[in-house]
C-alpha cells in the first residue's frame, strides 16, 4: 500500500525526462497515484509527454488532456474533462514558467512589457486560474493539495534570471493569496524553491552549469539536488503528511538559501 493509494492527482509542465514535474508524477505514482497530465498542444509536445507517461503501469488510464494556460477556454475545458472522467481531484502540481530569451539574458531595464507580461501570464498568473477552476474539484475529495513551483530568484537577484524572477516572486505572492482563500476548504496551497537541476526551463538560463558548481562549492550539503530528491519533496506536499502546512515556500536546495553569498 503506497501512502497516495486512490488519490487523483494533475500534473501540469511535464516537458520531457528531466522535468520536475516528471520527478514529481514518478514520486507519485510510486506511491500509487493515479495520473493525469497536460501538454501544450503541440504534437511534438505531446508524444514527449505520451512516451513518459507510457513508461509508467497504468497508462492507459491516465488522462491526456491538451492545455495552453494563456488561453481561459482551454484551461476551463481541462478542468472540466477530470470532472467528467474523475469526478473529483486530491492534488494539483503547477509546474508551468515561460519567458523570452532575449528577457531572460537581456538587460532588465529593457525588457518589454509584452515580454513581461507574457512571463507573468504562463508562469504566475496560470497558478490563480488553474486553482480556481481546481478548487470545486479538490472540493468534492474533501479538500487536497495545491504546489507549485518556484526558485531563489524570487527573492536574490540571479544574473540572467531577470524576467523569470520577477514572475517567480508574483507566484510565491498568488500562493499565499490562494491558501488565505482555499484553507477553509481543507485545501492546502505551497510552493517547492528548488536548486538549479537541468530542466529545459534551466537550459534558457545562461550560465546554470557555473551555477551548479557554486551550489556544490557553498550549499551546506555540498552538493546538488537530484530530480528524485525534489520529486520526492513534492511528494510530501501531496501526501497527508503536510496536513498543517499551506502558504510556504519550501526550499529543497540543500540550504543554499541560508547563506549570505
């Protein structure tokens, strides 16, 4: 008996195998979750998608369900597929960022406002639509868990972040809005502040590999995480294990985020 047996559990921002939130669904289904997964809708996007979920027992039963958060009607249509085929939902993983290259590695103060706002819509503004429709659903389990995910950058300038910190400090800001609101619902909302893994949102940021090596040189632990450490903080959040806990930002970093450098 896994400790997530029946729980139904969406997972949003599976890109490919070095995803987090692949790290995430394979903690959860280990642990005897059943799936569900979006995918932007791109054909390649969606066979990257079907290929990993494919390599896990129960496929088949697994929803697919395409959605491009910066359209309403499709967020809304995806919600409403997982009421019509489950009826009910225990978690929601948001692991969804978008920038410009050229706002990520350009100077700040010549970022566009399309560029900003384009970052702000994927990235944060996803977080408080999703749930919104996810909230009914979380509802009819009993309540539930609501995660998403963020980085340092949110709150210490990281060179070549720019555009993506700021919409990584609106996000940890939506979190904490939304568990205010969802907490009399029985409804938990949380955000996991990972170190750098190589994720295709990392390659975008230049620089990420010296970065790694600083983590390995200063982090208390002295060393990286690894896509099953973070999957299995997310785990934790799911599970009931984080009962009292909503409206935190969880760093699994190996203490990287105490240091003053």
């Amino acid at each position: 008996m896994g400790m997530m047996d029946g729980k139904k559990c969406l997972i949003m921002g599976v890109a490919n195998q070095r995803s987090i939130a692949w790290g995430i669904a394979q903690a959860l289904h280990r642990e005897g979750a059943q799936l569900a997964f979006t995918y932007v809708p791109d054909e390649r996007m969606k066979k990257n998608v079907e290929k990993l979920a494919g390599s896990l027992e129960g496929y088949e039963s697994m929803p697919m369900i395409p959605c491009d958060v910066q359209d309403s009607a499709q967020m809304e249509a995806l919600f409403q597929t997982l009421k019509d085929q489950w009826g009910s939902l225990d978690v929601f993983v948001h692991s969804i960022a978008f920038a410009k290259q050229e706002d990520l590695t350009g100077t700040f103060s010549e970022i566009s406002w399309e560029g900003y706002a384009l970052a702000q819509h994927v990235s944060s503004f996803s977080l408080i639509e999703a749930s919104k429709h996810a909230k009914p659903l979380l509802e009819a389990a009993g309540g539930g868990s609501i995660f998403t995910l963020s980085y340092l950058a949110a709150e210490r300038v990281v060179e070549k972040y720019n555009v993506m910190a700021v919409a990584k400090a609106a996000l940890e800001c939506n979190m904490r809005y939304l568990a205010a609101e969802f907490g009399p619902s029985n409804i938990r909302v949380n955000a996991i502040s990972a170190g750098p893994l190589r994720t295709l949102a990392a390659s975008a940021v230049k620089g990420l590999s010296a970065f790694r090596e600083v983590m390995e040189e200063k982090a208390p632990m002295r060393r990286n995480v690894t896509l099953e450490q973070v999957g299995n903080v997310g785990l934790f959040l799911a599970s009931d294990l984080s009962a009292c806990i909503t409206g935190e930002t969880i760093y699994a970093d190996n203490g990287y985020n105490i240091l003053a450098v």
